[in-house]
C-alpha cells in the first residue's frame, strides 16, 4: 500500500462554474482520496492538499433518519495547521466546554481534547475521529453512542524501557478511569510513521509499514476491540520547528502523521480510532538516560522547560497515550457495531451548526455542511497558517465572529429559532410605505 500527498489546483473559471465545491473538488480527486482541504485560495482558483491511498475503501450510503430531540454543534480544530486555539495539547478543551453548554452534544475532534495524561471534560462531548467527521458531514453515516467501548491498544515495537512505560499508562487508565481495555499488540515490526510538511505550512505524514499497522487491527478486532488506540514513535521530527511549536509560534508538526494513521484505521476497520506519540519530546536534559535515540525519538533543545501553556501538558507527560485511552472508552460508533450497546444517536440533521476557524474554511465537513444549509460559525481569532475564508472561496452566508464566546451566543440563538438580525442594531424595520416609494422610485427612472 502507497501513501501519497498530492496538490491539485482548480482554476477560477471552473469554480465559476459550480454552486457545489466540495462536489467538484473530489471529482478532480477522483478515488482513493483518504483526506484533502482547501489550502490556498483566492481569485485565480484555490489549492488542494491530499493525501492519496492505494486499495482505499470507499463509503457510499446514506443515512436519511432523522433523531429528535437531540441537538448538536460539530466543532472543527484543524489539525497540523497551528491553531491559536486547539492547535496544542489539548488547549480547545475550555472552548469545547463553552460550546457543550449550548447544545446537548458538541461533536469534535481528538486533539482538541487531548493532552496526553490530561484530557478535558468529555461529558455531552463526541470524542470523533477526522475521517468519521468527514463521512458524517456528506451525510453517509450517523454517530451511534455507545454506553462503552472495548478498547484496543497497538504498541509500535520499541526498547524494553518504553514498553514499559506504556503498559503503566494503560494500566492507570484501567484503574483510574475505568476504561476496558480488551487487548494490546506489540507490532512484530516498525510502524514507521513519518511528519511532512506541504507548501502551505500545513503538516501532513506518511507511514513506510501500514501493513503492521492492518495487522495489529485485525488481531485486536478478533480479540473483541470495538475502538482501537494506536501508540508510535513519529518519525522525521524537525527539531528546530518543534521547539518554536513549544514556544507557541508553529504548528504541532505530529498533526498530519497521527490524522492519516486514524484516518487509515476508520476507513479499513469502520470503528472510532486514536493515535499518539509513544514518548512526547521533550529538552535533552530530561530524556532518561539518552536513551530516546534508540526509540526513534528525537530530543529537542529548549531554552528552559516551562513552555508555552498551551503545551505544557505535553511538557508535564511523558508519553501522549492515556488521553487516547480515556477518550476512545466512549467514542462514538459509525455503525451499529454488534459488541456495543447504545445510548443514543445523532447524524448531521441534529446539527445546530458548524463552529470552525475563520481560516480553514476548505475542509470537507465546512463545504458539506454548506451545501445542506447548516449555519457555518467562522471564528476570527482561532488563527492558523492558512488562510482559506469565506471571502476567498465565495461562500455566502457564513456567519463570521470575533470569539468562541460570541460564537457560543449564536449557536444558542439558533437552537432558540431567534433571527439573528433582531440582536443587532440599527435593526431594519419593515414598513409597506417603504416598499410603495421603492416601486415609485423604480417606475420614474425607467
């Protein structure tokens, strides 16, 4: 199996020529197009940034239930793109609690929860992986929430000292968080997940060894898993990059690498996955004994070890893998999966609206969304290295604001039914008279 990251640039004359970009987009993909988003554009077209797999699976049903009584917020944190908020360990937790208060459930992803022996609240939130999103956003899938999951865990092969270390993790969550973890998989052979970064700034990844990773699924699925939590030791790390992401000035550059290997695990297997890094990165000084060398890990040099705090609980943990733990314990289902009992159900006409950053506004969960006429909530201050907006792409009708608590106020002001026109002012009056003169005016210039 061949993974490939691509680029592909659509002119403005045939995006002049559509009212649906997805739609085009993914025709000019064509198949075995695992992720993509709009990375660039502006009034010469826009560029999109792939990321091509062999033998992919394709997904073609639709759902057209309908839920009631459940309303939802799907929450986008882009991932590999250096979010202001969400863009480090875990740092849109707050803003994902905000939003829960709003709706019964907020839909969002991994990272914007996780960071690594910490994670944020998860109560009324649907810990949803990327490609799930992606699948629920075209209308193909519903979230099915289970009352638990039996939870999988694959170990990328690596020295004695790190096993060791994982297995104390997964076990703490066991005991602490009461998560059923049903088996593990010590890969007979390397993983070997890589970071990459495209033009655009946006990190992506590549994985030399999916079939050891196909493998470990397998097994652990036969085992009774109905989640599966990957574990690996990325590598390709930049070091000069990762210790300015540390100092809140880059994107984390492990996004992309951990995106494609859930991706690749939801779209073969069809049950909710998680990645994270075996050891998290840390100054030279605290590596024990040298020893990350050997792991594949590479150190970094940092001034000093308090960091940016939006990365701190990184900082704070050696290993990113028990958030994944704890998080998958409940993640939702994509389909009624036979070892699962459920709690619930929801899909995309539960959704009160799409809450994303201002700049990332190519993704495929936006431009669905879209064209079924949910509300998009373009949040301004959540800032990335893109720089794909509404303006950009000609979307009409986003609902542009400065904040996540402004964003907060709409979202509950659609759920409510109130126009949101009537919170502004001036406020425009309707008046029969006025509509007489309009005509008046109309008739004496023609």
């Amino acid at each position: 199996m061949q993974v490939k990251n691509i680029e592909v640039h659509i002119g403005a004359a045939e995006l002049a020529a559509t009212d649906d970009l997805g739609g085009l987009i993914e025709s000019k993909l064509g198949g075995n197009v695992l992720r993509w988003f709009v990375s660039r554009a502006g009034r010469e077209g826009v560029t999109v940034e792939a990321t091509v797999v062999e033998d992919l699976l394709t997904h073609v049903a639709v759902s057209t239930a309908f839920y009631p009584g459940r309303s939802a917020v799907l929450s986008i944190i882009p991932t590999g793109v250096g979010c202001e908020l969400g863009g480090y360990a875990g740092d849109a937790a707050p803003l994902t609690r905000l939003l829960s208060g709003c709706v019964d459930y907020v839909i969002t992803n991994p990272n914007a929860l996780n960071a690594s022996d910490f994670i944020g609240s998860l109560d009324r939130v649907l810990y949803t992986e990327g490609y799930c999103m992606d699948l629920l956003a075209k209308g193909c899938i519903d979230l099915w929430v289970p009352q638990s999951n039996k939870v999988g865990l694959i170990v990328e092969r690596s020295d004695e000292w790190a096993l060791d270390l994982v297995f104390n993790l997964m076990n703490t969550t066991r005991a602490v968080h009461g998560v059923d973890i049903v088996d593990y998989v010590v890969t007979d052979e390397p993983i070997g997940s890589r970071c990459e970064r495209n033009p655009s700034g946006a990190y992506v990844g590549s994985i030399a060894n999916p079939r050891a990773l196909f493998r470990a699924c397998e097994a652990l699925l036969d085992a009774g898993a109905t989640a599966i939590g990957v574990t690996t030791n990325i590598q390709g790390l930049p070091s000069n990059e990762y210790v300015q992401h540390f100092l809140g000035a880059h994107p984390n550059p492990m996004g992309g690498v951990e995106a494609l290997i859930s991706h690749l695990i939801v779209n073969r297997y069809r049950v909710p996955a998680a990645h994270a890094p075996m050891i998290n990165v840390k100054g030279a000084d605290t590596v024990e004994g040298g020893r990350a060398a050997s792991s594949g890990v590479k150190k970094i040099r940092l001034a000093h070890n308090v960091v940016d705090a939006r990365g701190a609980g990184e900082m704070a943990s050696s290993s990113g893998l028990a958030c994944a733990l704890v998080g998958l314990a409940r993640a939702p289902q994509i389909f009624d999966n036979s070892g699962c009992r459920y709690v619930d159900r929801v899909n995309m006409k539960n959704v009160v609206a799409v809450v994303t950053p201002a700049s990332t506004l190519g993704g495929i969960p936006v431009l669905h969304a879209h064209k079924r006429g949910i509300p998009i909530i373009a949040v301004r201050a959540n800032r990335t290295v893109l720089d794909v907006t509404a303006a950009g792409l000609g979307l009409p009708g986003v609902i542009e604001v400065e904040n996540y608590t402004e964003a907060a106020g709409v979202v509950v002001a659609l759920r409510q039914g109130i126009s949101l026109e009537t919170l502004y002012r001036p406020l425009r009056t309707l008046d029969h008279r006025n509509v007489a003169e309009t005509k008046r005016l109309q008739s004496v210039a023609q």
